[in-house]
C-alpha cells in the first residue's frame, strides 16, 4: 500500500471499514471513491464518526447514514463492487432520497408525507400538509389554488403555481419537463419515471406495482387510480379506457396514446423500437423482462411454451 504514508486518521479508519466489508477492492480505487465523496476533512470526521459507531454502516441500509456515506456507497457501487447497500427508508424499507429525519431514522419524502396528515383549514379534509398558517395547518390542493402563491412562469410568462425553478425564475408545471437519463431497463435516455429502489425506468419501460384492484379484488397492475382521495385502484383486466375519435384515421376507438394533435388509437399509435436483448437488432419489443427487451421473433423462439391442455404455444 504505497499510498499509506500520504492518508490522514480519517481516511484510515473509513478505508478500513470498506476493505473489511470488500477486501478485493484496489487502494487506488478506494481512495479516489473516499476523497470524491468526503473532498472536505468535516465530512471525513462525520464519516469516521458514523463508521466508528455503526461498523456494519456501509452494508447494512442503515437509514441514519449521513449523506456523506450515501455519495461514498454509490461511488462504491459504481465502481463495481456489490458489497455495499445503500440507506433504506425506516418507514418503507425502499432505496430512495432520505430526506427527512425522525426518531427512528431516516425516511423518504412519500412517507414523510404520509405522516404529515392533517385536517386543512380552508377544505376541512385530512390530507397531507403543504404548510401552516396562522389559521391552521393548509394541504397542498388548497395551496396550489391560493393566488396568493402563484408567480410568473419564466417560459410562458403565465400566472399559475411553480413547481421548479430555472435559474432565477419559476416554471410552471405546464412548462416543466423532467430531465433526461438513461433507463436501467432498456438503456436508452428518456424520461425517467421512477427511481423506487434506486433503479431508474423511463415512461416506456415504467410498470404499475400490483396491488389488489378495487373492482375484482385479485393483485395486478394497477392502471388508474379512482376515488376521491385516489386509493382505489383499477387494474389492467378491469380498466377500460374510454373511446375518443382518432385524429389520424378519424375512427372512434379506445385512446392508445395522446400525441401533439390529439388522442390516437392502437393502430395508429407508434410502437418504439428497442435493442433486442437477444438478437441485438432494433425492433419493437413484445415483451419486456429484467434483461431488457425482447423482439416478437425471439420472444416466440425461447419463451413461448406449449399449453398443457390443447397444445397451442402461448
């Protein structure tokens, strides 16, 4: 270890817990991963600190980690190694943005809003809370349609609420686009949908968790959400998407999508093509599974089995 001369009191300490929890690691490695995540010698004391009272800390999904351990085990992770275990929600359990502290640890901003229900002065329903006045506690529909806190748009110049900013101004949420990344699904960049479990999946690749459907009671993907507080949901088999007039072929079918002139149904939807995972060519997929997307020829060739009653390959 020709770099043992040239580390401080921190960065041994640190550096030992990580070969203790991944002994096949490379100094070299480790020490650019440790100064990256922790430049400052503050947030090496924070991290020796939080090491020398958890050891297990980088393994463990500990959610009382600091954010200093956070960037180091995704620096870690990105490097390869499998050994560590980024911070868990205390409330749910799910690899997510820890951004709020309770008695029990750290939770992620979806539990924390679940926790933070309230009744709301204005509508009188119990709902999570956006903020609290002097006349009481305010949900977040309530607060949106105060014009008190509207402001002006950056890009269209409108009066509405913002949800983001652009350097010194607002964007409305008509303006507002998500940032682009590349899916861990299909590997392209697109819209990222969700990133529950520390996995990014774009729009395209993005499917409903199953929970039990509110109309047949069987655990599915939910494909809408209804009720007036949106708990009850409709899986695929029970939803019905209402029927509108294609703008394209005119037809008066079930929408498939929406495009800039309007609905269009399944036949004149656009398919998106993907890159095979086993043939590699670029093609619609017919279905899509943990190693990516698979063509209609592949999928027929290595996953369509047999009936075991009438024989038909399905």
């Amino acid at each position: 270890m020709e770099h043992t001369d040239i580390l401080s009191e921190q960065e041994r300490i640190i550096l030992a817990n990580i070969f203790r929890t991944d002994p096949d690691l490379a100094l070299e490695n480790a020490v650019a991963i440790l100064r990256s995540a922790a430049p400052l010698s503050q947030m090496k004391n924070s991290l020796a600190v939080f090491l020398s009272d958890s050891p297990d800390g980088l393994s463990s999904g500990d959610s009382d980690a600091p954010p200093v351990a956070v960037r180091l085990i995704a620096g870690l992770l990105a490097a390869g190694s499998e050994s560590f275990t980024l911070p868990k929600c205390a409330k749910c359990g799910l690899t997510k943005n820890l951004r709020h502290k309770i008695p029990n640890g750290r939770i992620c901003g979806a539990c924390f809003i679940r926790l933070n229900r309230a009744s709301c002065a204005i509508c009188g329903n119990e709902r999570p809370i956006a903020t609290r006045t002097e006349d009481g506690p305010i949900c977040g529909s309530c607060r949106r349609k105060d014009p008190s806190t509207h402001q002006l748009c950056s890009r269209c110049g409108r009066l509405g609420p913002a949800i983001a900013r652009s350097g010194p101004g607002t964007i409305c949420q008509r303006c507002y686009e998500r940032p682009e990344s590349i899916c861990q699904r299909c590997g392209r960049v697109g819209r990222i949908h969700s990133r529950r479990g520390g996995v990014a999946i774009c729009d395209q690749c993005y499917r409903s968790p199953a929970r039990k459907c509110g109309v047949c009671g069987n655990i599915r993907e939910i494909m809408v959400r209804s009720g007036t507080d949106g708990t009850i949901g409709i899986c695929v088999v029970c939803y019905s998407s209402p029927k509108v007039q294609c703008v394209k072929c005119g037809r008066v079918r079930k929408a498939t999508g929406v495009s800039p002139l309007g609905p269009l149904c399944q036949a004149c939807w656009p398919r998106r093509v993907y890159i095979c995972a086993h043939c590699g060519r670029e093609r619609p997929a017919q279905k899509l599974i943990d190693e990516g997307a698979i063509c209609s020829s592949c999928y027929d060739r290595w996953y369509r089995v047999p009936c075991g009653l009438c024989g038909t390959l399905c």
